[in-house]
C-alpha cells in the first residue's frame, strides 16, 4: 500500500510517497482502510521537528482521516468490520490502510458525510474541548475568538454560536472576518488594521470578554488578556504567530481572571470518556444539520506538498483533506 512518509525532517518538499506492508490489527486494533485524511496547522511543526510530539522517523503525518474497518484484531468490542469510524491520532493517518486502537475510533452516523467526518476530531474536538470543559462557555456570556477564519478558530467560532454565545470574530483581514461572519460571528475585528485592545473594549462597550480563545499567541496575547472582563477566561490553544508570550500575572489577580492551558492530546488520553462523549455530541450537532464544517479543500495524496503549502502559508480556511 501507499503511505506518506517523513523520513527525514523539514518542509513538505522533503516527505515522499513509499509502497510500505499493508498493516496487521493487533490486539485491541482495527485497520481502517482511510477515505479522506485531514491536515493541520501542527502536521507542519511536526515534520520539521518542531511540535512538542516528536515521533520516531519515519512517520506519517496527519492526525485524523475517515475511513472503513477492514479487519479487527483480538479482544475488540463494539465495532464490526465495515462500520465508517473517525479515527483520531497524533499522527500517522496519511496512509491507504492504518492499523490503530480502538479507543481511537469513533462511529460515523450514516447521516454524516466523509468530507464531514474527516476534519471533525481534532479542530472540532480541541474547540469543544476548550469552550465546554475549560471554560465552561454559558449561553449571552461573550467569546472573542483569534484567528477566527483558521481551523480551529473557525470551529471556536461554529461552536461558540451553537452554545449561545455572542460571537466577535478577530482575524487579519476583511476577507478572514467575512468567512468566520458567514459561519455566525456576530461582530469582527480586524487586529492588523484595528487596535485589539482598544476594539474588544468597544464592542463590548466597556464590559470587556468573557472568554478569549487564543491559537495565536506572539504579540496579540497581552493585549488579548488585558481585554477581558472581570474573571474572565483566557483559553491558550496554541501559538501560531510563532513566539510564546510572557504575561505579566499581575492583570490575572486585577481581574479576578483564569489562564487556562487546552492540551487536547494529553485529555483524550487521560480522560477517553469524555472525549468519546464531546466527538458523539460533534457528530449529532453535524447529523441534526446544526453544524457544517468548512473545507478548504481536497486534494490527492500525490498533491501533500500543495496541501501543506498551503496551511503552512496560513491561506487555509476551513479543513485541508488528502484523498489516499
């Protein structure tokens, strides 16, 4: 079978396509024949060695995909070959087969597309995650959310809207806002144009946020916290501008404010029950139409350095699918 491998670390240019050994379900595993894998931000730190999970060369990349069980190894409940299943791992899904734990898996309702499934566990998941657990988001409280028209800020933004809450989308362009406003933003800030500060403060007319959620980072963290209302939540995602900030804690004890870190890797492995519980939520809100994920694109295995390319540049939005 075909798989796509990181054999050595870099950019896009330097994964290659290798015919390797169809895999073999071990105990407890299945192997997914994989309809559509799904590309993130992360894939592009990962194979360049700069993600803080750093697998063993070689690798694939890819830390989600949709697909079919073909075989099940011994001791396997609650699947059957042919059931359609999420699969949700660090990485390793840019393949044609994968063997993998079941308690990776997650079952596909039939009223939910592939294209749907296949971007749904990570972004989507991270989101929940963050806005249900962490922060604990209550319906009319106020969400601002950075870098709103990217993966997972568009789905912070999907969900915040489906849990009542008052959306401010905040991007670096008109166009980015007009994306995260189609999917249910109610208000946009543009921070290279605008002052993020100062215009959080305007469009909560004084009040200040509810809940940041944060996947930036570099210089738009302070003024991000400094902007939030009295104990606020300040939800640390990732850092996509690419420097970690320093934050003066002094503003947390001021405002009566929580800095809460989202690991979403490390709490589907500590906490695989609630995990199971927020993909089947994500999944139900998709089946009963309350929830559609945007897709960038798909594109064919053969094209993977077009496809990173393109989150590495930051021109995605919505989900960035390979067809193996």
């Amino acid at each position: 079978m075909k798989a796509l491998l990181c054999t050595r670390l870099g950019g896009p240019e330097d994964l290659a396509i290798v015919e390797v050994a169809d895999p073999v379900a071990g105990p407890g595993e299945a192997v997914v024949r994989v309809t559509l894998a799904a590309l993130n931000f992360f894939d592009t730190l990962i194979i360049a060695g700069r993600y803080q999970v750093k697998p063993d060369l070689p690798f694939s990349p890819g830390g989600e995909a949709v697909g079919i069980i073909e075989a099940l190894g011994e001791g396997v409940e609650g699947f059957e070959v042919g059931d359609r299943v999420i699969v949700h791992r660090t990485y390793g899904t840019c393949a044609e087969r994968i063997a993998v734990g079941t308690r990776h898996l997650t079952a596909v309702p039939d009223a939910v597309s592939d294209e749907q499934a296949a971007g749904l566990t990570i972004t989507y998941g991270t989101s929940l995650h963050a806005l249900r657990d962490r922060a604990k988001l209550q319906p009319g409280e106020t969400l601002a959310v950075l870098g709103a028209s990217g993966g997972v800020g568009l789905a912070a933004v999907e969900l915040g809207v489906i849990m009542g809450a008052k959306v401010i989308a905040c991007a670096s362009s008109p166009d980015k806002l007009a994306v995260a406003q189609a999917h249910g933003a109610e208000l946009g800030l543009d921070y290279s144009a605008d002052n993020l500060r100062e215009g959080l403060k305007k469009l909560t007319e004084g009040r200040g946020v509810d809940v940041i959620y944060d996947p930036i980072g570099g210089d738009y963290a302070e003024p991000a916290l400094r902007s939030l209302g009295w104990k606020g939540r300040y939800l640390v995602i990732g850092f996509a501008a690419g420097d970690i900030p320093r934050i003066p804690l002094n503003l947390a004890l001021l405002k009566g404010i929580d800095i809460q870190g989202v690991h979403w890797g490390v709490f589907v492995e500590r906490e695989p029950e609630a995990h199971r519980a927020n993909q089947e939520q994500l999944l139900a809100w998709v089946a009963e139409g309350r929830l559609k994920a945007k897709i960038h694109g798909t594109y064919p295995l053969d094209d993977y350095a077009g496809a990173l390319g393109i989150l590495k540049r930051r021109e995605a939005v919505g989900k960035v699918l390979l067809r193996p």
